[in-house]
C-alpha cells in the first residue's frame, strides 16, 4: 500500500519554529513528506494532507499531542479528532500555494 504524502510548510515562520523538525520526524515513521513554499496561514508549524480527496492544512502543529493526533489520522485511523479539527484552516482546503 502506498504512504500518504504530508506536505510541511518550509516558509521561514515554520521552518524556525522549535518543533518543525520534530513535527518532521514524527511523520516520516508514516508518510512521505513533501516541502511546500509559505502557505500564508503562518501560525507553525503548518502540515497538510489529503483526506477523502480534499487537501486539509492544519496549523499550530507544536505539540506532542497536535503531533500524535496527525500522525493517528495520516497513518490511517480516518478520524479527525476534536483537538486536531480546531487546528484545521478551513479557508486552506483543497489548495495548494
């Protein structure tokens, strides 16, 4: 089965944040990962992925428990959760800067 691809924000907001490359390590484990240019959402780290055909961007991807939920929907529990639904930027879906 292929891995999902995971696009990260390397916009310089995202790519200084302190957790951008732990947000990186986490998602290698389940998914390709895929540098995009500045998403204009800037609030770090920045993270998108296809879900049922949509491209979804979701930011404020510093914490460990942030990080864990992203990781559970891309590796394939389907299931956006309450925490990781607030982080999602709505205005972003389906586009890709």
């Amino acid at each position: 089965m292929p891995r999902p691809t995971v696009f990260v924000c390397r916009g310089s907001t995202c790519r200084h944040h302190k957790a951008y490359h732990e947000v990186r390590e986490s998602l290698a484990a389940v998914a390709d990962i895929a540098d995009v240019r500045c998403q204009h959402i800037c609030e770090a780290p920045v993270v998108g992925v296809a879900i049922n055909g949509s491209l979804e961007w979701f930011e404020r991807m510093g914490s460990e428990k942030a990080r864990r939920r992203f990781v559970d929907l891309v590796a394939g529990s389907g299931r956006m959760r309450k925490g990781l639904e607030k982080r999602r930027v709505p205005k972003r879906s389906g586009r890709l800067r």
